[in-house]
C-alpha cells in the first residue's frame, strides 16, 4: 500500500523505522484521531465533537492520510442509516500500546497544566496509569456509566480489563460524566464531594468504588535541571 500524497512530500527521508511510523502519524491531530477510535468506529461528526479544537478541513485531510496509510477504513453505518463510519484496522489497533506509553511519558511533564479530558483519554488513562501494586490480590468488577456510553472494569490477578459494553454482573457500578469521573479518578476530587453536589453516582460496594478510583495513581512529575 502507498503512503498518502501528502505524508509521502513530508517524508523525514529517513530509513529509521521510527522515522517512517511519524511519515505516517506524526501530523498534528493524527495520533488523537486513532486515540478516538480506539474506543470503536465513529462517524465524521462523532469526531469533531470529542476533538473540538480541529477543524473540519483538517479532520478531513488526517482521516484521508490515516485511511491512505492503512491505519484506518470506512465501513457504511448500520442500516437504515446512510452514510459511513471510521474504524481502526488490525494495524491501527496496534498503537493503541503506544499511545498508553506516550500518554505515560506525558503525564510526568513539569509543563502540562489542567485541560478538559475526552471520553477516549479517560479510558485509556485508566489503562495505562492502573498499578498492579495499588490492586493487590482485588478481585472485582465495576461497571462504569458514562453517559450513554457503558464500560466494564474487570480486575483481577494484578490486571485491568476495561471494555466497552457491560458484560457480567457488576460488584459496583459507578455513574457519572468524564469531567466528574476524570476529576476523581485523577484530579484528587473526593468521591463523597462527587456523590453529595449528584454529579457521581455510586450503587452496589461503594467501599469497592472508592478504591476503585486509587488504582491509578500518576507517575511523578520530573525535574526539569
């Protein structure tokens, strides 16, 4: 398969294999289009709105390169509707670990201040901060309600399965928007404060809830000389 038109003129011309991976995802807003459907296939407009800062010229040309480059396909919207949807290749899928690393790495920078989350950063921030140490011997499921989206957190042996959909009985369930859930997961906001002013929701252990959001402490910030 031949590179897009466009990766192919900004070639870094530069036989490292890493060097080719940027040819293909290096362009600005690339990478956060793959993180958006990691999550399943998303319509143009499904896009645009978890990446508001991109323009609809620009999401345009960056599917068209990701679609080019074998990262991405367009498959038709399920009947009765019209139209067609962007899903991940096989090969796409695969960044998703270094997506997780990145985001890893990021985390620990001095410079990066408060910003509004997405749906997708809030999943896959999930699983890359989860501490096997922080989970011990946990053995649980927890379902998360993320307004009309639904995720299953299953943990156990020192690991987090987090997928879409609800899949078996829940132990906890826990209810709320990314902004609350993203705040209390990794912004230090209480649980109990969440509950009281009704942005968070909890039913079933909430003992079980409220541990739930410690397993994913950030790495430390470094230091910069």
């Amino acid at each position: 398969m031949s590179p897009p038109r466009e990766s192919t003129r900004r070639s870094y011309d530069d036989g490292c294999a890493a060097a080719h991976a940027l040819d293909l995802v290096g362009e600005r807003w690339a990478l956060l289009v793959v993180r958006e459907l990691l999550l399943g296939p998303r319509r143009f407009t499904d896009l645009k709105t978890t990446l508001p800062g991109i323009s609809a010229t620009v999401l345009t040309q960056r599917l068209s390169d990701l679609e080019g480059s074998g990262v991405l396909r367009r498959e038709p919207l399920p009947a009765p509707a019209t139209g067609h949807m962007y899903a991940l290749t096989p090969w796409g899928r695969e960044l998703e670990p270094i997506l997780m690393q990145l985001g890893r790495w990021g985390a620990q920078s001095p410079f990066k201040g408060p910003a509004p989350i997405s749906l997708a950063t809030l999943v896959t921030a999930q699983k890359t901060m989860f501490s096997a140490a922080a989970a011990g011997d946990l053995n649980a499921t927890v379902h998360l309600h993320v307004g009309r989206e639904r995720f299953t957190a299953r943990i156990g042996g020192g690991t987090l399965d987090l997928q879409s959909g609800l899949h078996g009985a829940p132990d906890a369930t826990v209810t709320g928007d990314v902004p609350t859930l993203g705040g209390v997961i990794f912004g230090g906001l209480p649980l109990d404060a969440a509950e009281a002013d009704g942005s968070l929701a909890v039913t079933g252990d909430h003992d079980l809830a409220a541990r739930y959001v410690t397993l994913f402490p950030l790495p430390p910030t470094v230091c910069t000389p």
